[in-house]
C-alpha cells in the first residue's frame, strides 16, 4: 500500500494507545518505512525488477528495514522531541524503546499486507500465506480507515485529559 494512508491509521491508534510502552514516531515511522522499495518500484525507480512486493514485505526483510530505522531513529529522534511534546506527547525514549517499537511496527505493517495481497509469503517460505483471505482488500482498508479515525477521539481526549496516555 505505498502512498496510501491505511497503515498510519494502525500505525498511530496503537503508538497513541502504547505510548507508555513504544516509542512514538518510531512506530509509526516502521508502519510505512515496509514499502521503501514498494514505492521505488512504484516510481520506475528500482532497476532490479522483480514484484511490487517482496523481501521487505516478508518478516525477516521487514526486520532489516527496521533495523535501519531503529539506527536512524537513534540518530533523529532527540531532534523530534520538541515536535512531540508541542503535540503535547510526552515521552522518554531509549535505544530499547526505539529497536522494540521498529521492529513491533514492521511486523504489524507486513501482518496487514498479508492479509490482502496474494504475492506477499510473511515467513519467506513459498506458497505459506496464512493470513492471505482472511480479510478482503475493502476488510482491510476498512479496518485501517476505522483506525484512522478513531486516532482522532483519542489524541483529544488526551489533550482535554479524559484519557491518559502519559508515561508513568
């Protein structure tokens, strides 16, 4: 789903939800980071063919991407601070807290593709795709847009205090 909004709806309701546990923008960071080279292949810009999707959307391919992240994150994320807490989300962060939120968000990201996309074998065996049909493409977009919306309600009621997403 490159350069779409389905998996920041996931992405955001549970990095809102767990934000004592998870690191913020890492997570949802990893929740979109799966399609990098999705979205190369997208743009005519990978040179090596092949499909719209495949190692990256695997769980190990997506656990190198998020590996990458996590050490980008380690670099960027005192610089976002500021940012968070003028939305009023608070958070330590650690290196714990960064790698354990990439790789959560990764493999969340690679689980809701499975569901939907034929091509996408999650545990790199082939012709093992056991989530493939649970859920149809209009489920799944359906379920990610419902997320979505209901970060909405959440972060308000964060904000007005009626729910307490803050780290003890």
């Amino acid at each position: 789903m490159p350069f779409t909004p389905f998996h920041f709806g996931p992405g955001i309701l549970i990095g809102l939800l767990a934000l004592r546990y998870l690191d913020f923008p890492t997570f949802v960071a990893a929740n979109v980071v799966v399609d990098w080279r999705a979205a190369l292949y997208f743009l005519g810009l990978w040179p090596f063919g092949g499909n719209l999707h495949s190692w990256p959307s695997t769980y190990p391919g997506a656990v190198v991407s998020a590996c990458f992240l996590a050490l980008a994150m380690f670099y960027l994320r005192p610089y976002l601070q500021t940012f968070l807490q003028d939305l009023e989300i608070e958070q330590a962060f650690s290196r714990k807290k960064i790698l354990i939120s990439a790789i959560l968000g990764v493999l969340l990201h690679v689980t809701i593709d499975a569901f939907h996309h034929p091509n996408i074998q999650p545990f790199m065996i082939p012709g093992l795709r056991p989530f493939f049909g649970i859920l149809s493409t209009s489920g799944v977009r359906t379920l990610c847009l419902t997320a979505l919306i209901s970060c909405f309600p959440v972060y308000l009621g964060h904000l007005s205090g009626m729910v307490d997403l803050k780290e003890r």
